[in-house]
C-alpha cells in the first residue's frame, strides 16, 4: 500500500520532470529568433554572392530538432523564392568544432531561368578552416520560371561529400519521366547525364520522346549537350548541340534523325504543309539573340531530307503536268517511291533546293520558296510517262501552302501547241515543250 509520503515524493518528482520539459520546449520560444535574421541574410548572402532576405525564423523540437525560415529570396530581382526552409542539424556535433547540418529541405521553390548560370559557383569551397558542413540539401516542388518553356514541377537532391563539397546534384521530375545526374569536374564545370521517358521536350517544337538520353557538361558560359540519343515517332535522333550566353544568347549544332513518321512530326511545326513517309534527314543550326526567350525567332537551319514510301498532299503532279492544260490545278495528291532534296531556313523564309520526287510513272524535280505568310514561289519540272513517251512539263507552284496552285508555264502551253500541231501528239507535244522553256530560259522568262 503506498503511503501518503511516497504520494508526496512521486508528486514532487513529476512536477520538476514537467517543469523541466516544458522548459526546454518553451526557451526557444522565449528568445527572439527574428534578431538573427540579418546575420543570417548577411552571412549566407556573402556566401552565395547574392542579396538574400528572409521573412521569419523560428526553432521548432518536433518531429526532430530542427530550424525552420519563411519566405526566402534570393537575388536582387527574387531571381529565386523559397516558401520554407528547414534545417536539421547532428545534435552530436553541436559542441564540435564543425557543426554538421544533417539535413536542409526546401519546399516550394521557384527559380528564374536567367539565375542558372550564376548558381553552380554557391557550391564551390572557398577554402580556410570548416565550421559549418552540410550533408544534403533537398529541394521539392520546385519551379523553373522562363517564358519559353512549360517545364513540369521537379525536385532536386544536392549531395555533399566529407570536406563539404558538392558530390552530386540528383533531379527529378514530380511525374517520373525526366532524370538529371550533375557531377561537378571542376570549380563550376558538371557533367550532366540525363534520361527521359515519354517525355515531351519544353521549348519549341514540343518533340515527345519514347527514350531520350544526352550527355554533356555546363559551365558559367554555356551547356554543351554532347551526345543525343533518342527515340520518337517510329525513329531515332542523333547529334550534338550548344547553349552558350557569355555575349548574347546563342544555339547551335546538328541534328540526324532517320526513319521518323513525317505525318506526326510536322503538326509540331503548326506547319500547313501535308506529306506523310519515313523521313530521313540532317541539319546544322544557328540561333543568335539577347535573350533566351527569342532563339527560336531568328532560325537559321542548312539540311538535306529524303522521304520514302509517302504522299504529297495538295499537289498532283501528273495531273498538272499535261502540256496543254487550261485550267491550273488545286488539290489532289502525288504517291512517292521517294521525295529528297537540299533546304535552308533564314528567319522565317524557307527555299527547297534540287527537289526531286519519283515514282513508277513519275520523275519530278525542281525548287520552291516559301515566304513568311507561306506563299509558294517555284518551278518544278515533271515527267510524266503515258505510254512509251515520256513529256516533261515545266510547272509554275504559286498560291499558299495550305491551297498550293500548279499550271504549266505560259511557254510550256505555247510550246505544246505549236509542237502538237506541227509534229502531232506524243513527240511533237513533248518536243514543242523543251525548245518552248528552252527559249523561255534563255530570255529570262523563268517563272512565267
């Protein structure tokens, strides 16, 4: 039977255990925390070499020990803003002369495209003796603020190694499909590996890749994509690329994809123009501008395409090329074995150089511009066979991409007539045609 005493005794006992633990969570809360933040701007801004500022600070004992600030930015802009941070520190470390942040965690973090350049020199050691190491710093819901892109939420584990150095940096998009592995070389050099799986690409034509892999490496001046490895739309891309902003913004590289599905991939470039086949192509790009947002504005792009086994929407070429057709030709369509040929984009005007398109009964072959309001301006030589003759018309390609117009040249249908009438259908047709557009082109008569 417990006895009156002992009640007092245990009474007591519990009494100064409470007091004691209600001391120890609630000191933290007496002490005004808010009168560390501009050490704390002052110290970490230093750091980084950026103005920071922070809105709240406060220490909280649950679930563990651990610091938690509010409304963070970074930059004299905000080029970076932090909802919350938390910072979990190794409690056996605090009477060490290195105090060890176990853990800091960032939570809704949104960051301006212009401030990535500048954020691989925050990780570098500046050397002298180390009182503050940090073991990982995560990252989640993170943001990437550009007006060109639609980048898709992310998050971000930057891994330190013992001396507090940068060991890695690990992204990952919140929906699986994009991994990011940043392994510095030296000072703010990484190198980059990154795998997507049914992924859409961000920035202009939004490509969407079955498997993509690129290895490359980023500096303070540009990101050097050096090897692209993908697969999309029924086929394979390859090349090399470079993104460099010392002086100005700047794209450039080439690019090799083969046995991709035209019929998908040309809706990408809200292009009007119908061709569907197996396209096989390469090309050398350029992009200069002031900011990043307007590369795409000012392309310019030198290749060469074939297409196999397809058709040519909006253009029948044997129907147009009769020698002695009134009436210009809409519509219709051209099937191909194969349609090749040279290209080049300066801005928005396009030229389609040494053209040629065949097939069992057709051979055609020629050169079209496209201007920026997609007007067609052209000549295209078809041979048609009928029979056992064979006539090569010359075709004069005018209206719009959407409604392109095919009519032979004015002295084409001249040359036909008098030819037909002098030698009669069949040679004199086709003779009458050739020494037409032969004369045409010596007067200067091209794309009448």
């Amino acid at each position: 039977m417990v006895s009156a005493v002992d009640t007092v005794k245990w009474t007591k006992r519990l009494f100064i255990i409470l007091v004691v633990f209600l001391a120890v969570i609630g000191l933290p809360f007496l002490i005004p925390l808010d009168t560390y933040i501009p050490e704390i701007e002052k110290q970490t801004g230093e750091k980084l070499h950026e103005p920071v500022k922070i809105g709240s600070l406060r220490f909280s004992l649950v679930p563990l020990p651990h610091v938690a600030l509010q409304g963070i930015t970074i930059g004299a802009q905000q080029e970076v803003r932090i909802a919350s941070i938390k910072v979990s520190p190794n409690l056996s470390s605090l009477f060490s002369p290195v105090k060890i942040l176990r853990d800091i965690e960032l939570d809704t973090v949104s960051i301006r495209m212009d401030m990535l350049g500048r954020m691989p020199a925050w990780f570098k050691s500046e050397g002298g003796p180390q009182t503050v190491r940090i073991e990982k710093i995560g990252l989640n819901h993170v943001t990437l603020e550009s007006p060109s892109m639609a980048l898709p939420l992310f998050r971000v584990a930057v891994n330190m190694n013992s001396n507090g150095d940068l060991k890695n940096v690990l992204l990952a998009s919140d929906d699986g499909k994009l991994k990011l592995d940043a392994t510095p070389i030296s000072g703010s050099n990484f190198d980059l590996k990154l795998t997507a799986k049914q992924w859409r690409f961000p920035v202009g034509p939004a490509f969407q890749f079955d498997v993509l892999n690129i290895a490359g490496a980023v500096d303070s001046e540009a990101l050097r994509l050096k090897d692209i490895d993908g697969k999309l739309y029924g086929g394979t891309l390859k090349g090399a690329a470079e993104l460099n902003w010392k002086s100005g913004w700047r794209l450039s590289g080439g690019l090799k994809g083969q046995r991709v599905a035209l019929e998908s991939l040309l809706p990408l470039f809200n292009s009007k123009a119908r061709v569907s086949g197996q396209l096989n192509a390469q090309a050398r790009f350029s992009m200069n501008s002031r900011a990043a947002s307007q590369l795409a504005d000012s392309p310019n792009v030198d290749g060469d395409f074939s297409i196999h086994n397809g058709v040519l929407h909006g253009f029948d070429l044997v129907r147009a090329a009769q020698p002695i057709m009134t009436q210009e030709v809409r519509g219709g369509q051209t099937e191909f074995d194969e349609f090749s040929g040279i290209f080049s984009i300066a801005g928005k005007d396009i030229r389609l150089r040494k053209l040629n398109i065949s097939s069992g009964v057709l051979n055609a072959n020629g050169e079209v511009e496209i201007s920026p309001s997609k007007q067609l301006d052209g000549k295209i030589y078809a041979e048609v066979k009928t029979g056992v003759s064979l006539v090569s018309v010359p075709l004069r390609v005018s209206g719009t991409l959407p409604d392109p117009v095919l009519f032979p040249t004015g002295a084409a249908v001249t040359g036909a007539v008098v030819g037909t009438a002098i030698l009669g259908p069949g040679v004199g047709t086709s003779l009458g045609v050739k020494a037409a557009d032969k004369l045409d082109s010596w007067f200067g008569g091209k794309k009448k």
